[in-house]
C-alpha cells in the first residue's frame, strides 16, 4: 500500500465500502503492555481486509482513468504577418499604434526625429502594452521597435529585410 493510499485511509478519505466493519466509537485506551483479547483477535484480519479492498479499488480507478478520453482542444495558429509602420511625434499620438497592435497586428514604431524624453515615454508606454498583452518587443534599429502580439510571428526574413532597410536609410 501506497504513502497516499494509507494516508487518504487515515483522513477517512477512501471508499465507504472499506469501513464496514469498523466502529465508529471511542475505543478504551490500552497501557502499551497490555492488550485486550478482543483487540488482538480482530484487529488482523480486519486491516488485510481493508487493505484487499482499498488495493481492489485503487487498481479500478486505474484503470478507468487510462479508457478515458481527454478533451481535445485545437490549437489557433499564429498569424503570419508584415508590421504596419507607425511614426509618432507626441505621446498623444500613442493611441493609434496601441489600437493597431491590440487588434492583433505587428506594429514597426518610428521614432527620428523625436524629442527624447518624449521617446522614452513612448518605448515604456509600448514596452508596458507589450507586457501586458504577453506580447514582444524587439529593437530593430537605432530607433526603431518591432512590436509582436502574442498570436501572432513575424518571419525572419521580413525581420532581416525590416533590419536591412533600416540600415539603408540610416547610410542615406
């Protein structure tokens, strides 16, 4: 028998059936020497009994549990997609990249040009909507951030192509 077989029969857990033939009142308490001759007599077959009975029983549960049919549950494919670009120049402009990538669409964030306290305040706006939405957030370039919704991959070769236009522009 088990450690959690035999402590579920301790918590009085196990099956009705197995206390049958136990009594449900206070038994008299016996000094470690001594020892009833009713206790003694008893005592033995009844725990084999119980022990056959709760073996019986846990190998039932067993074996219905491995017929059982789990709940198949299918899985949403990620959405492939090209990020849309967007190119704030205040924070109060943050509203239409958020909107844009909480529908559920890549969004490539722009941000030459723009005062840099203003961008830091537009990094953590977008790295706090990234987190939240256990979504990602990667830098692309200088000051360019790729941000990828949960469901949704962008290849790597649009990555790299992102990466290499960035590149481009930033020699021009």
């Amino acid at each position: 028998m088990s450690f959690w077989q035999k402590t579920m029969l301790w918590l009085g857990l196990g099956p009705d059936e197995m206390y049958e033939g136990m009594s449900d009142g206070v038994q008299p308490r016996n000094w470690p020497n001594e020892q009833s001759q009713n206790e003694t007599a008893t005592s033995k077959p009844s725990k084999t009994h119980i022990k056959a009975r709760l073996m019986e029983n846990f190998t039932e549960e067993r074996s219905s549990v491995s017929e059982s049919t789990g709940t198949v549950r299918p899985l949403r494919a990620a959405r492939s997609a090209k990020p849309k670009t967007e190119e704030p120049r205040s924070f109060n402009e943050v509203t239409s990249f958020a909107d844009r990538y909480t529908s559920g669409n890549a969004v490539l964030i722009k941000l030459e040009g723009v005062e840099h306290a203003v961008a830091r305040r537009i990094i953590d706006f977008a790295s706090g909507l990234c987190y939240s939405e256990k979504g990602e957030m990667e830098r692309m370039g200088n000051q360019e951030y790729l941000l990828v919704p949960k469901d949704v991959t962008v290849d790597p070769e649009t990555r790299e192509k992102i990466k290499a236009e960035l590149k481009r522009a930033a020699q021009d």
